[in-house]
C-alpha cells in the first residue's frame, strides 16, 4: 500500500467506500456479517481511510465502520458526511454527535459536507464546522460536490479554518476535477478524495475507453481496475475510495499500487483516456424515473412546475447555472428507440435545470456511455 503524509499523517492512497454496507437507503442488518468482513479485509491490507456518510443505510454504514475500527481508532481515518437537509447550525452539531455515537469514538477525522444545499445559508454550516473542530470532535473540514465557487466561498466563511479534503466523483469516464478542483488541491495542499473511482463498477462506461485501457492492463499483467486506480492517484494529492465487497475485488483494489506506470505511458493515458463533451439537443434524451421516487419528469413543463417537488427546484437551479455560466456535462448512454438516441442517466434534476437555462437553443452538455 502506498501512503500520502498529510500534516504527519499516513493516509492510504487507496481508500475505502462504505456506501451500500449495513443497507442501501434504510438500515438492514441482514449482510453485515459480510460487509465487517469486507472492511475488515481492506484494513488487513494496508487500507486506513475509511469514507463513510451518516446517510448511508441511514447510519449503518457508520456503524459497521465503528465496529470495524473499535480497539484501534487511532490507526484509522475516518472521514464521514453530514446530509445536506442537515446544514443548520444546531443540525450540523446534532448529526455530528450522532455520527460519533455510531461510530463508536470520541473524534471524527474528517468531517464533510455531503452535498450543498441552496436553502441554507453556507455561513451556518461553516460557523457550525469551526464550532465542532473548536471543541475537538472534528479534526479536518471537509466539502463533497461542491464546485470550486462553492469552495472558495466556504474556505472565505472559514477564515482560518481550511477546507483540508474535496470530495467529487473522479474516474476514467469523467476527468473533469483534473480542470480545477484537482489542481486547487495541488495548490493549496489539501486532498482530493475520488469517488467512484471505478465508475460503479464499470471501471470505464466506455468501449472506447475500455479497449484503450486493455492496452496498458495486457502489457503490465495488471487487471483494467488497477491500471485505472493507478492512473487517477498520479498527482500525489489524490485518495480514492473504491468500494468493494468481494475478495478479489478487495485484493486487486488493494495492489493496485505495486506497479508503476512509467512517465510516458502516463502521458499517452493522459491525452488518449479522454472523454469529450458532446452537445446534443436535449429532445434526443429519454428521461429515465427518480430513484428515490420511481417517477420521472417528462417535459420542460413538468421541470418548470417542479412536479417531483425538488429542492432546489430546476428553475432555482437554472437560474444559478445560468449565473454561473458554466455547465455541467450529464450523462447518457446510447439508447437507439423511436424519437430518442440517449438515455438519461445521472444527473437528472440537473438535466432539466440546464434545459430550462438553455431553453432557446435547446441544447445539453453531454458525457455518452457507450
Ligand atoms: N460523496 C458522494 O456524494 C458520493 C457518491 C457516490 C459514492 N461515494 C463514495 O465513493 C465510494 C465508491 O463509489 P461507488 O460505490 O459509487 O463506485 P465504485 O467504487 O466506483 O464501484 C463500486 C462497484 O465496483 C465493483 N468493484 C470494486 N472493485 C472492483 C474491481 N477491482 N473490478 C471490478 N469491479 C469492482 C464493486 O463490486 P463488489 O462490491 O461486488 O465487489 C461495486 O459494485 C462509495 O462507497 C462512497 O463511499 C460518495
């Protein structure tokens, strides 16, 4: 296993996800002889930054990561999220208390703000964070999805106080915190914590991209999950958490830093695991249902009205993106049936939000899975 020294502290450069362990959205306690088991195996091998969120199965993931940890707390890392409807300040201070009793400590490592939420002042939640790492609960703030905007104005809120770990999604089919969240981090000493870094499982949601990678995984003997894990580490400043249950996933994961890819071989990644943006019409993208709520917007009059009472609502979001003038890309995948040549993957909520703010021209950013 390979470490970054942070501030005097080893952290492992591959890390652990616990998304998905103790339960999906509520607590089942009916795997979780096999899910201690796999985080166990992971600490075994060298592995002692451990993600979790108090959203997970609704606390369980914390749970099991507490049980996992107990008699040797000092030897791990434990980052976790407080949930963006909790971000007032007696919310923050609440969760965050409820988290260490789950967890089973007296000290959170790393505590993150799990996804912004528009309706809270940042000012709240930043005045929350001091308060909690004042006291010694937390020992580093942290923020997830976030953009960078978001981030320097939380880091401006902090004053003192630093945002010390960005989390974002970060893999082979999406690069894009290599434009700017990556290299704030590489400027201002703080890591970079990947999630899905092996983009849910698929690795790399592209053919393209996939027989590109086989190339560099046949010449080193290595499988596609490690040249990939290997790659995205590159920089010295990123962590990434994979998420695994099974044994052989766990021990290729875990070695996926034995080999070095050489310095031209990680330049030709660079410029060949590209996955460029697209600009299609959005009449072209067959909305899928929510996850949560098993409906799904349909038309831009649907988004304009907020039929599935999102918060913020597509129209608040528009309006920011519209501010901001920068849009996110979504995600598709090719999907050829009647009208429609994609289908709406992730994203959806900011799918409408970016069609409404581009209402005249009608036409989305896109990253296609082929
Ligand atoms: N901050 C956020 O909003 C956010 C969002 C998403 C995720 N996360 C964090 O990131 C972690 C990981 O993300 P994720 O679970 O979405 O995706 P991921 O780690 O990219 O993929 C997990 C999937 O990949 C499989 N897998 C693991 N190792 C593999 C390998 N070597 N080869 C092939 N398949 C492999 C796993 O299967 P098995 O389990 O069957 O082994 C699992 O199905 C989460 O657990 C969570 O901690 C954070």
């Amino acid at each position: 296993m390979d470490y970054i020294d942070f501030k005097g502290v080893k952290l492992s450069k591959i890390g652990l996800g616990t998304m998905g362990m103790g339960g999906r959205f509520e607590r089942d306690v009916s795997n979780d002889k096999q899910h201690l088991s796999a985080i166990e195996k992971h600490l075994q091998l060298g592995v002692n930054f451990i993600d979790t969120a108090e959203v997970y199965a609704n606390g369980g993931s914390e749970e099991l990561v507490g049980q996992a940890i107990s008699g040797a707390r000092s030897e791990y890392f434990i980052a976790t999220k407080v949930s963006p409807e909790h971000l007032a300040y007696e919310d923050v201070i609440a969760s965050c208390k409820a988290s260490l009793a789950r967890l089973k400590t007296d000290y959170i490592d790393l505590y993150q703000v799990h996804w912004p939420n528009p309706d809270i002042p940042l000012a709240e939640t930043m005045r929350a964070m001091k308060e909690l790492k004042a006291q010694g609960l937390i020992r580093h703030i942290g923020l997830s999805n976030f953009d960078l905007e978001g981030v320097h104005q939380c880091q401006a809120l902090l004053g003192d106080e630093k945002v010390a770990f960005i989390q974002a999604e970060y893999n082979l089919f999406d690069r894009s915190a290599e434009e700017d969240l990556i290299p704030y981090c590489v400027e201002n000493g703080c890591i970079f914590i990947a999630y899905s870094p092996l983009d849910q499982g698929s690795v790399v949601k592209s053919a393209e991209l996939r027989s590109e990678l086989r190339n560099y995984s046949d010449r080193y003997g290595q499988t596609d999950a490690q040249i990939a894990l290997n790659f995205l580490v590159r920089s010295g400043h990123v962590i990434v958490i994979p998420k695994a249950l099974s044994d052989q996933n766990i021990h290729t994961n875990c070695s996926a830093l034995n080999f070095e890819l050489s310095p031209e071989d990680v330049q030709r990644l660079e410029s060949t695991l590209v996955n460029p943006v697209v600009y299609i019409d959005y009449g072209k993208v067959k909305p899928t249902k929510d996850m949560v709520n098993d409906l799904a917007i349909k038309t831009i009059e649907d988004a304009e009205q907020n039929l599935l009472h999102h918060s913020p609502s597509p129209i608040q979001l528009a309006e920011e993106l519209k501010t901001k003038g920068k849009f996110k890309a979504i995600r598709v995948s090719k999907h050829e049936s009647g009208d429609y040549q994609y289908l709406l993957e992730e994203g959806k909520l900011r799918f409408w939000a970016t069609v409404i703010a581009n209402k005249e021209s009608g036409i989305v950013p896109v990253l296609i899975r082929s």
